[in-house]
C-alpha cells in the first residue's frame, strides 16, 4: 500500500476519533468528508468546507512532499491539528477559532500538541512563470503579471540597452519561457 493510502486510513481512524469525543456525526456525515493528499507548497495540510446549496462540504487536505518526507510529524502533529479546525467548524458552541485557546483543547484532546506551525522544511510551491525577451541581443526577464500587462497593451516596458540605450521591449523580442 501507499503512503498516502495509510495516510488516509490514519486521517478516518482519526476523524472517527474526534467523533467519538465530539459527537461530529449529530451535525454531520463524517464518511462525506473529502481527504485529498495532493497539496504543495509550504502548507502541511489545510482544512475547511465549501457551501453547496446550502450545506457544507468539509474537505481535508494534506501535503503530499510532507507526508514522503516528514511521516512522523504529520502522523503525530498535523492530522490532529487540520481535524481540530474541521471539530470548530462543525461545533460553533466550542467557540475554537484559528489558533485559539479553545482550538488548541481541541487539538490538545485529539492527540496533538497544540501547535500553530510546523517545523519542516518543505519546497515552496513554483513560482510564477518567467518570461524572456530578446532585445537586440539583450535577455531580458520579465514576471508573468508584468508580460501580462504589456501583452494587453495596459503597460510599456523599457530596458538598458548597452549600445541602443533606453529600448522599449516589444512582443517581437519574446523568446518563450524561462
Ligand atoms: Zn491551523
């Protein structure tokens, strides 16, 4: 089995947890809650709901680089923790909010420590595209919001040129991405 298939039967052994503490079933169908490990970036894992004609549709999600990496602690610390916040959505009366005091009972109660961050270092989610110019033999690099602006016309953009001088960069000049 995967390491995200285990990951995902800790997640419900644990959702069933919360719900034997916390009675989550009164106001909710726990097996409708969506556990998704396909998260990038920084965050380890993310929780909260969409409202679909009306009811809410809680999701879990979780950063699949951490849970390759960094098992132990997402095991121990994080499905404890984004459970928390799905305990406070569900229950109002708790008055558990972000990272509060109340929060941290919750999350205290599941088996957690508490803890607003974590500690692992985990690759930042890929930048923007980087486009690139040909300017009269000059690579000139420009943001993708910046390319964007100039594309529609809203914005005109110059360069240093070491022989033209101050050059203005046209679609012309592009080269493609970085
Ligand atoms: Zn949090």
């Amino acid at each position: 089995m995967s390491k995200v298939t285990n990951f995902k039967d800790l997640v419900r052994a644990k959702l069933a947890e919360a719900d034997e503490v916390f009675n989550l079933s009164k106001d909710v169908d726990i097996s409708s809650i969506d556990i998704d490990c396909t998260l990038k970036g920084k965050c380890a894992g993310r929780a909260g709901y969409k409202t679909e004609s009306g009811s809410r549709q809680y999701y879990l999600r979780f950063n699949r680089e951490a849970i390759e990496l960094h098992w132990d602690e997402m095991v121990s610390k994080t499905i404890s923790h984004e459970i928390a916040h799905i305990v406070a959505y569900i229950k109002p009366e708790l008055r558990a909010k972000n990272h509060n005091r109340r929060w941290q009972l919750i999350d205290i109660k599941l088996g957690g420590d508490g803890s607003r961050t974590h500690s692992m270092g985990l690759t930042p989610a890929r930048k923007m595209k980087t486009h690139m110019f040909n300017v009269d033999g000059m690579i000139v690099e420009m943001g993708h919001i910046r390319y964007t602006r100039m594309i529609k016309a809203e914005q005109t953009y110059f360069v240093k040129h070491p022989i033209k001088g101050r050059t203005m960069v046209m679609y012309s000049h592009y080269v493609g991405l970085k």
